[in-house]
C-alpha cells in the first residue's frame, strides 16, 4: 500500500450507525482482529483483549443493556445549551442501532500491564501520565480495529462505554472485575450510504515551526464553531434517512 492508497482509505472510512445483518466472513474477522493485536503501546504493554460477540442473544442482550445507564448521559447533556448538543442526545433514547450489527468487539483493557513502563513517567511525564499513557494505548487498538475494517470493505460504529455501563457489560460477558471495558468496535455491513463527514482545513490546524498565532481560536471562536458544527452536520442516526 502507498501513502495515496492509505489516504483514500482514512478519508472514506466512515462511523456507521445501522447495519445489515449479513454475517462477516471469518477469515476477515480474525484479521480484523490481528491488526488491533499489533497496535502500538507504551513500553509494549500491550493492555488490550478482545471480546469477539456473534451470538445474536448476547448481541440483543449488550443492546438492551445499553438504555438504562446511557440515559444518565442523557439527562446530564440537556444541561447544555441545545444548540451543541451532542447529536445522539438531542432526543430521548430508543434501543441503540447497533443491535442488528453481527459483529461487536468488546475492547477490553488492563491497567496491570502499566506496569511494563518507567517508573518515573508516573512522577515527571505529566499530570495523570499514567491514565494518558493507558488510555492513548487502549485508542491505538481501537483505531486499528476500526482502520482494518474500512480496509476489508467493511464499516464500524466506536461505541463509548460510560462506568455504568461497564458494570452491566461485565456482568453479561462473565468479564474478571479487574479488566476495563473501554469500548466497543460494532462490525458489519452498511445498511446505508453515510454522507462525507466534515474536517477543518489543513492549512488551519498545521503550524510551521512554531505556533501561527493568526491561528488562535478564542473560547468565543470555540463555541461560534460548535454551533456552526451542529448546524451543518446531519445527525448520524438521521444519515441516509428519507
């Protein structure tokens, strides 16, 4: 693959939020999963493991699971001004489009493996260098999962994991009370074509050799942007709707 190949392939990945139920070869799976299994980490640490999810009654069971401790995220977000929002708690929560997904991997994460790196970037790195370090690791499997699937011409949803809901996936999936549920990478087929997502401008996120202070945001400039995100950005469980 050359760097053009690997562009056309980040610009064309795209967050999908209703899939067909068609099954997903194994023979792609398991490379999927390969390339999570080789994502980089501090001091190799390696704190990531897979739960693959196929059965369609867990599957149900995680989706179902789903509503209850998300609705605390929901009442919490209509503090914020309606007009930045997060879009998938604008309204009230119905069960999440990612049920009828064969596929989710459940990103799991061991915080025990922290300690393959120096001791020191506990004390000199930075404030909470030790959640950074584990989180940025954690991020890096992710993403891969999510890369190989655009890849194998698939599509994936990144499901965040709030502590509540943890506690619920934990007790479902018989998962050791020390491991971590840090995400869920939902894997399968597109039941839609998802619009081009919006990015800034190169030229306006890129500094040269020091920071470009014409480049500056303010906080005003900040939330002038949210808003103007907001507005232009169809919400993801509208795209592809009549």
């Amino acid at each position: 693959m050359n760097i053009d190949d690997f562009l056309n392939l980040v610009h064309t990945r795209r967050s999908i939020r209703r899939f067909k139920s068609d099954p997903v070869p194994a023979e792609l799976l398991e490379k999927i999963l390969e390339a999570g299994r080789w994502a980089m980490s501090g001091a190799n640490a390696q704190p990531w493991e897979f739960v693959v999810v196929q059965d369609a009654a867990t599957r149900a069971g995680i989706a179902d699971s789903w509503l209850k401790p998300n609705h605390e995220a929901y009442v919490i977000e209509q503090m914020r001004v309606p007009e930045i929002r997060h879009h998938h708690l604008r309204t009230p929560l119905t069960i999440p489009s990612f049920q009828d997904a064969p596929v989710i991997i459940v990103v799991l994460g061991d915080r025990r493996t922290y300690q393959a790196t120096v001791l020191g970037a506990n004390f000199l790195v930075t404030e909470g260098a030790a959640d950074a370090i584990y989180l940025k690791n954690m991020a890096n499997a992710t993403q891969m999962l999510h890369l190989a699937a655009a890849a194998a011409g698939l599509s994936s949803e990144w499901v965040s994991v709030n502590r509540l809901w943890g506690q619920a996936l934990k007790r479902i999936l018989d998962i050791p009370e020390i491991l971590e549920v840090h995400t869920l990478a939902v894997i399968g087929y597109p039941a839609y074509q998802p619009m081009p997502p919006y990015r800034r401008a190169l030229t306006d996120i890129v500094h040269h050799d020091k920071y470009e202070r014409n480049k500056y945001r303010s906080g005003e400039d900040i939330y002038k942007y949210l808003v103007t995100l907001r507005q232009n950005t169809e919400p993801p469980y509208r795209q592809g709707l009549p």
